[in-house]
C-alpha cells in the first residue's frame, strides 16, 4: 500500500480519535450540554465522511471514480427531491444519471474533449426532450433553473477525482495524493476558521440575507489562515512554491465561500435548511460538499493555466 496513502490514513483517523475522546471527557463532565451533544453526532458523521475519502483515495484512481459517480447520483436525488418540476421528475433523473455516468466513464477513458464538452450537450438535448415532454413552453425557466442546480452537483464535483488523474501524469502518486487531500481539508478548515473568526471577531454582517452567520471577520479569519495553510501544506507535501501555495490556499477560501453562498441561495429558494438528513449533524451530503464543488475545479483549471 502506498506510503503516502498510510501517512494521510493515520494522521485522519488520530485527528478525529483526538477529537472524539475530547468531546467524550467534556460530555462526561458536562452530560446534558447540547452543543457538546451535537458536536458527539457530528463526529460521528465526520467517521462516516473520513471512512469514504480514505476508501476512495486509497483505491485511487478506480474508487475515486466509482465513489464519486456514486456520490453524484446521491446528490442528484437530494438536489431532485426539492424540485419544483415534479412531473419531471423522472425524466430529469434518467438523463442526469445517464450523463453523470457517462461523464466518469469519460474520465476512465482519459477522453478529456468528451468531457468538458457533456454539460453542454446535456443541457441543449435535456432541454429540447423535457420541452416535448412537458409540451409547456412556460415551464422553460423552470427547466433551466434546474439544469443549473444539477449540473452543480454531477459536472462540478467529478472535478475531485478529475483533478487527480490530470496531476498524476506528471507528479508521482504520493504529490497528487497530498494534494487531493489537503485540498478537501483545507476547504474544511477554511469553513470551520471563517466561522471561528466570526464569532469571535464579527460584528457586521456579510451576506444577511443569504446566511446569516457570515460576517466580514469571520471572511477575512478565515482568508488569512487558509492562505497560510495553503503556503505550508502545498509547498512542503505537494511540490509547489510557496507563492504558488498561497495562491491556491486564497482560491479555496474564495471560492469555498462562494459555493458555500451560492447552495445556501438555492436551500433558501427551495424552503428547506437541507438537502437531506443523510448525515446527522451535516445535513446532506449535498450540504457536505457545497464548498467543495467550487473549489475543486478552481484548483483544477489554476494548475492547468498557471
């Protein structure tokens, strides 16, 4: 087994057994804490999320594809649960998961021009079939408006195990493991410093309207310390410069925000708080990954062009 692979293995599993036996001695002195209660299911949640990011990178590339096919359709229901196209639902269904599979089978088959070009042969073919479905022409906006959502959930998020496949043809499989890593680790970090810095530091709120906990300190917090992040971690385990780190470490705080925005707009559009309760204390796995379908291809296409 790969040595890297063993390495980010131990460190994930030390860092949430750390973190379960803290909350574990606080909760036995003080039982009937509800933040600490909460903080009990969302450790447990994060054995379920860490189980599968180290069972996929450790079978990489073929679990990395397999996984996320799987984990896209999954969001592709969560997504579809709270459309209001509901007779067309199915049919939305059958074309998306036709095209998130054939998507991943693209990237098994290295033909890249294929996929980057089916979200927009998805989008002009599902549009013309669901318009005869549906025989409405008032229904197109609809339409499209869901189009966006899903291919947020199935184009997007095929990024993670597309950027592994892009840098391992020129990096060895431990640099393009680090980095895959401490991209969705950083993207975490990155929410969980923004909203450290937020109630420690926040006065004015950012965004009110679209999350309500967001706040200038919290945005700024969280810039600085996932810029630093990203200057060490990338430089000392992935291969880069440290000027080239930093920078990636600013894309995924950016960017990590943005999609953390933009799926709070669509949960609001909606008239839901989440997608699902698949994950207690998370939410959905869409709610998991919302950051990281915008962070995933920004690195992506900063490593193609830089």
């Amino acid at each position: 087994m790969n040595s890297t692979f063993l390495i980010l293995a131990s460190v994930s599993i030390g860092l949430i057994s750390l973190a379960n036996l803290l909350n574990l001695i606080l909760l036995k002195n003080n039982p009937k804490n509800q933040t600490l209660q909460k903080v009990a299911v969302i450790i447990k949640s994060w054995w379920l999320i860490i189980g599968f990011i180290l069972l996929t990178l450790g079978t990489a590339p073929y679990g990395l594809l397999i996984g996320f096919c799987i984990i896209s359709i999954l969001c592709l229901f969560e997504y579809q649960k709270h459309s209001r196209l509901v007779k067309l639902k199915k049919p939305i269904a059958t074309l998306v998961i036709v095209a998130t599979c054939l998507q991943y089978y693209t990237l098994y088959s290295n033909n890249w021009s294929l996929y980057f070009a089916i979200p927009i042969l998805f989008m002009f073919i599902g549009t013309a079939i669901l318009l005869i479905i549906s025989g409405e022409v008032a229904r197109l906006p609809d339409i499209f408006s869901s189009y966006t959502g899903l291919i947020l959930t199935f184009h997007l998020l095929s990024y993670l195990p597309s950027l592994y496949l892009s840098v391992i043809k020129t990096s060895t499989q431990g640099e393009a493991l680090y980095l895959l890593f401490f991209v969705i680790l950083l993207t975490e970090l990155n929410d969980i410093s923004q909203f450290l810095c937020g109630k420690a530091f926040g006065k004015h709120k950012w965004v009110p309207l679209l999350s309500p906990n967001k706040t200038d300190a919290g945005f700024i917090g969280g810039f600085i310390v996932t810029t630093a992040l990203g200057a060490f971690v990338f430089s000392h385990f992935a291969g880069f410069s440290i000027v080239r780190g930093a920078s990636m470490g600013m894309i995924i705080s950016v960017t990590g925000i943005l999609g953390d925005l933009t799926f709070s707009a669509i949960k609001r559009y909606f008239g839901t708080k989440d997608f699902s309760d698949a994950l207690p204390g998370h939410g959905g796995i869409l709610d998991r990954l919302d950051s990281i379908i915008f962070t995933m291809p920004s690195i992506f296409y900063f490593l193609i062009f830089t």
